[in-house]
C-alpha cells in the first residue's frame, strides 16, 4: 500500500476537483429532459467511475474517498447548495466506499466496487424523485420549463429505482474496466 506523500496529495486535488467538474456536467444533463435526470446514477456511472478508479490505483491509501467527497461538499459550499441532503449522502457513501477498499486491501476488486459506491456520491440530489415526490414536482415547477415535472413524474415509477441502480452499478464497473484498459492502470 502505497503511503500519502506530496506529490500523491497534488494528484489528489486534481481528481477531487475532476470528479466534482464530472458531478456538475452529470448535474446539468438532467436539466436536458426529464429521462436523463431519471437516469442521472447510469449518467453518473459512466461520467465519475473512470476518475475515481483512476484516483484509487494512483493513490493506494486511505482517505481518497474523503478527498474526493470533500471536492463535492466544496462545490455544493460554492454554489450555495449545501443541503444537508446533499451533504450527508456523500459522507456516508465515502465511509462506506473507505472500508470496502480497507477490507479489500486497496486491490483492483476492492476498488471496483468502490468505484460504483461512489458513483452514488449525489444519490442525496436525485434520490428524492422516488422519496420525496411531492418536494421533487414542486421544485421541477418552479425550476423547470412548463411540463417538466409531469413528465418527470411520468418517467420515474417505483420500479425504475431499481432499474437506474442495477444500470449505474454496471455501468460503473464496465467504464473501471474500460478506464483500466486505456490509461493502463494497475489491477
């Protein structure tokens, strides 16, 4: 296991601040139509997993899904956002993605899957279109085009849940591979 050191913690900022950049452009294809803010974890899946395998097998050491969700609480500090539905999420998912690469020994499979944990980094944001209906169509109306969040609520039954889940978890792992393969990354 490789040890934090200098030039570890300047990769560190420069991933933090990728996977934050990738959250947002995940962020703002939603706002495109209401089936990509839906489908927002597959989005997620293939936009974040690639920087965040990257910055696992670059820095084989504890902390890098702090560092990351830190990235993310920064944004949302920046652009005023800092809900507590926000923030939370994204602590929990980090602890949890921190132990599955501890229990793992910080190896290519522990890192897989806390590539896909992580992918759910903003599962606070569009986690309230299935459990929290009601505070989801009224900010889609006052936030959105007219009809937009008629056909949000069109698009998003009880059952896509699981759907966009399985297909973001997938997807994840499938875009770690692919990263693995293209920047030749350690397994």
């Amino acid at each position: 296991m490789k040890e934090w050191n200098k030039k570890n913690a300047l990769w560190m900022v420069l991933y933090a601040v990728l996977y934050a950049v990738a959250t947002a452009i995940v962020c703002v294809t939603g706002t495109i139509t209401p089936i990509l803010f839906v489908c927002y974890q597959t989005t997620a899946g293939i936009l974040l997993s690639g920087v965040v395998i990257s910055a696992y097998r670059k820095i084989k050491a504890p902390g890098v899904p702090a560092c990351l969700a830190v990235g993310m609480i920064l944004l949302f500090l920046i652009i005023q956002d800092a809900a507590a539905w926000h923030v939370i999420p994204i602590i929990v998912i980090a602890v949890i993605a921190e132990a599955v690469r501890a229990i793992a020994k910080y190896t290519w499979n522990g890192d897989v899957v806390a590539t896909a944990i992580m992918s759910f980094s903003t599962f606070g944001y569009y986690g309230q279109i299935w459990f929290n209906r009601d505070y989801t169509y009224e900010c889609a109306i006052e936030e959105m085009p007219a009809g937009y969040a008629d056909s949000l609520m069109a698009a998003s039954p009880a059952w896509a849940l699981a759907i966009v889940v399985i297909a973001g978890v997938v997807l994840s792992m499938l875009i770690s591979k692919v990263t693995a393969k293209l920047f030749k990354l350690e397994k």
